[in-house]
C-alpha cells in the first residue's frame, strides 16, 4: 500500500532524528557506492550484481543475495567500514538508547495517525462519490442534484489533494505535515492545489488531477449523506 510505505519512510525519518544517528542505512549503502533500487533494493558494490542487495530502513540492516558475497550487516558494521563510527561512552549508549526508544514510539505513533487519516479520507471519498453518481442518476431537474454536486466538487479537490500528500511525500516532510496545525495542513493542500502537483519522496514531479478519477456510471450504492438522501426521495 502506498500511503503505508510513504509513512513508514516518515516514521524513519522521525526515528532517525530522535535517536541522533548521523546516517540511515540507505545513506551509507550509497556511500559504500550502492545504487538504490527501490524500496528495499540495491546494486551491490562489492559483487557488482544489480539488486543483490536487501536491506531494511527500520531495523537497519543489509543483506546481499548474491552467491559468494559477503556485504552483509547493520550500520553500525557498515559506518566502520567506512571509517564513519565513533566509539561511545556508556552514558552517551544509555542516551542513544533512550532516544532510539523514544523515537521507535514516536514513529509507530506517526504510522498510526497517517493510517488513520488515510482510511478517514477514503471513507468520505467513496462518500463523496456515491452522492455523485446519485446525482447523476436523479438528473438535471430533480431539485437537489445542484446541491448534491456542488457539495462534491467543492470537498474534493482538497480530500484527493491530502491524499496525494499521504502516499507521495516521505521523510521529514512527511513528518512535518502529520504534526502541522489545520493552519499549515491546509496551506500545504492549497500549495498542491495551486501547483497542479506535488514532489514525492525520489523527486519526481507528481501531477495532480482532481477530477480525473471521478467514475462515470456504476450501480446505486446506499448512502446515509444527507443529500444522498434527498436524491433518494
């Protein structure tokens, strides 16, 4: 599923910062002159082979497949290789672990709220959606397909919006408009709205088109919206 990928890379992110760590997995495979792959996959820059490499953003780990090969471990392997590690004092590993603790519940928390809202914008798209085709079905002249209409197009650009922020932005950005007031959540929307698109996590230019998902003729699906009902009338 997108969105949880999108909050997983968040959830990392969050992680990362709260335990201190100068580097993720992915930033030092790319130093050890890796070529990311995706999500989870690499070339390894020991055997050369092309998506060898598995390795794990949250637990920190990697693994080449390839027959032979050795390039295999944590980070905390890989910094020494290196030549990245530092040794820590036990008062400075009680606070690194600490932090890591605490970050480890700040990004399930972060995985959590994204899902939960991703699901609470689905259910009012299909909502939104079922009144539409209600409307349609209803016809010019019954007296509240106009009002039934405009609520659609008026709470759809903003709800598709969000949800193109949820499944294709990660990281820290993903982080920031999670923890964001309404103030901030909504001009992020507008921004999206008003740029016809938005960057996602590997800086591709996603374009956006609010209505270009909207269905064109299904089956009557009951709804318990108010001007669902006035349709059914």
């Amino acid at each position: 599923m997108v969105s949880e990928v999108a909050a997983e890379r968040g959830a990392h992110a969050m992680r990362v910062a709260a335990t201190g760590q100068e580097f993720a997995v992915t930033d030092l495979l790319e130093r050890a002159g890796a070529r990311l792959r995706g999500r989870g996959r690499a070339d390894c820059p020991w055997c050369k082979r092309s998506r060898s490499v598995s390795f794990d953003d949250t637990r920190g780990v990697y693994h080449c497949h390839g027959a032979g090969c050795d390039f295999s471990g944590g980070v905390a392997k890989l910094a020494r290789q290196l030549g990245l590690a530092r040794r820590l004092s036990s008062a400075q590993y009680r606070e690194l672990r600490q932090n890591r603790e605490h970050g480890d519940r700040s990004a399930r928390a972060l995985y959590q709220r994204v899902r939960a809202r991703r699901l609470e914008l689905l259910e009012r798209l299909r909502g939104l959606r079922r009144i539409e085709l209600r409307a349609h079905d209803a016809g010019i002249d019954h007296p509240a397909t106009w009002g039934a209409l405009a609520l659609v197009y008026r709470e759809l650009p903003a709800l598709l919006a969000e949800l193109a922020i949820l499944e294709n932005t990660g990281g820290i950005e993903l982080v920031r408009f999670s923890c964001a007031g309404p103030e901030r959540r909504a001009q992020a929307i507008n921004d999206v709205l008003m740029r016809g698109g938005l960057y996602n996590s590997r800086g591709d230019f996603v374009e956006f088109e609010p209505y270009s998902g909207l269905p064109t003729r299904q089956h009557p699906v009951p709804c318990q919206c108010p001007a669902d009902e006035r349709l059914a009338a």
